[in-house]
C-alpha cells in the first residue's frame, strides 16, 4: 500500500462535458481558479487543458495556457502544474473518402503539440503513449511521433508523465526510457475504462504495474463511477491517483460534482485507508522536478 499518495486533479478535460455540467471551467480564468480550490481542498498537482472560452470546445491555443498557468502561478495556493502534450490527435474517417479525416477530426505535429510545453516550461507535461481507438474515433501517437516529442520534453527539461491507456502503450513508454529518451524514474499513468483501452479493475491494474521498472513512479484512474473506486484500489496497490471533472462529472449518483468536492471527497478515500496525500513541495522533491522558478527542487 502507499502511504504518501500523490493527488492529481484534471480540472477540465477535452471531451463535450460543458453541455453535461456548468461546474466545468471553461475560460482561463475558471481553469486557474478551479485548480486553486483543488489545492487548497488537497490536490497535489492540477492537470490542464484549455477551452475556446467563446464556444467550451477543446482549444490548443498556447495563449490561453499562458494565462491559466500565470493565473495559478500567482496565486498564493501552491501546485504542481501538469499541462497535457496530447494536443490534436484525434482522427475520423470521411465517410466518402476514408483516406482523408472527416468531421471531428484534429490533427497536431509533434512540434505544434509541444508548443505551450515549450514556451511555459510547467513541472510535468502527459506523453500519450500510443494510438488507441478512443470511444468511436481514433487518437493517433505514431512512435516516431512519440520519440520526436520525447526528445523535445526532454530537451525542455519538464518531467514527462508516460500516459498508457493499454498495455502496448506500457511497452513502447519501456522502450523510450531504454533509448535514453526519459531521464531519471520514469512516471506513469494508468489511463483506465475509456472505450476501449484497458480495464478499470484491480486485476488489470495489477498486471499492467508489474510491466513498469522497480524505479518507476505510477498513477491510476478511471472514469466516470469507476473514478472513486480506483482510488481506493490505486492507494491499496502501491501507486498515486487522479480525480477531476476531466473523467467523472458526479460526487455521486444524480449529483454533479466541482473538482474541489471530488478533490475533497479522494482525500477522505486515502485517508480513510490510513495513507496521507502528499503537498506540492513534498512531491516535487519525492519526483525530482523543476520548481515554478525552474530550478531543482
């Protein structure tokens, strides 16, 4: 069992949940104030997207990150930040020419999805680690692809969060750190019960963390009414969690939740098993990670 549990909180996620609930942030400025009241109920670090504040669809518009990352930057409320590098991967066949992307289609080189990892150097950035087919469309990381964005982590010095949403994707995340690709333990996360990745149950994610090195750090999660009970079963089998509006809308049946309540209600969880979540600080030396000021903690 882990005793000191790192708790991320992906606050708002890419997917069409802004429809589903009006607790999930869509501007800058709710993005970043919806991360510091994750803080403060207890969250270690904030995973970020952004949102067209116009229309609350998925944005890659690097300034946006720019001002949520200030925003919590100059906060009193301490936390590590975690920007996603998945950025456009999402790929919809046309229906009268498969060769080409249809409708929902979104598409990023290596280069434009590193883009605000680049230019706002946050403690932690995700590397999806492979394809998969994602609900009814496909998210698409070729390898080469992969290494490209490995390396351009790595170049910028941010701490890559290895995403595995299926057991190859645990394989090819083992192969970049055998290249030399990610320096120091490697961090993983356990993407569980999206259509059609892994499992989210105790069996699939005891097998798919004996596949990681001794020295590797490791998350789980799971979405939707499987969230709090991975939790539970994330801090029994040794690894971190992750809660959020990003994958679960609701604190419980019929009722729609903020991230600071499922924040809230994850800590209960850990504590309740005798474990303790761990702060901002305490992880940033626990993982080695650059500081808000770029420096080692």
């Amino acid at each position: 069992m882990n005793n000191n549990v790192i708790l991320s909180c992906a606050i708002t996620g890419a997917g069409e949940t802004t429809q589903k609930s009006s607790y999930v942030p869509v501007t800058p400025k709710e993005i970043a104030d919806s991360a510091i009241k994750a803080a403060k109920a207890g969250a270690t670090i904030a995973h970020l997207h952004v949102r067209d504040p116009e229309t609350g669809k998925l944005s890659h518009d690097a300034n946006l990150f720019k001002e949520a990352v200030e925003r919590i930057r100059e906060a009193d409320t301490d936390v590590i930040i975690n920007i996603t590098a998945g950025g456009g991967g999402d790929w919809v066949p046309s229906e009268s020419d498969p060769t080409k992307g249809g409708e929902g289609t979104d598409m990023q080189t290596p280069e434009e999805r590193h883009k605000p990892v680049g230019m706002l150097l946050p403690e932690i950035c995700t590397l999806d680690c492979g394809s998969v087919n994602f609900g009814d469309q496909v998210y698409i990381s070729p390898t080469d692809w992969l290494r490209k964005q490995a390396k351009l982590i790595q170049d910028a010095g941010v701490k890559p969060e290895l995403e595995c949403f299926d057991t190859g994707h645990i394989r090819f995340a083992n192969q970049l750190v055998k290249e030399g690709l990610i320096d120091g333990d490697p961090m993983f996360q356990f993407c569980l019960g999206i259509p059609w990745g892994a499992d989210a149950d105790a069996e699939t994610l005891a097998y798919m963390r004996t596949r990681i090195s001794e020295n590797a750090t490791w998350a789980a999660f799971g979405i939707g009414r499987m969230q709090m009970p991975m939790v539970a079963e994330s801090v029994l089998q040794g690894g971190n969690v992750r809660v959020g509006l990003e994958d679960n809308l609701y604190l419980k049946k019929g009722t729609l939740a903020t991230n600071e309540q499922l924040v809230d209600k994850a800590v209960g969880i850990i504590q309740s098993l005798g474990s303790d979540v761990m702060s901002p600080a305490e992880a940033r030396e626990f993982l080695n990670l650059k500081d808000p000021n770029g420096k080692k903690a």
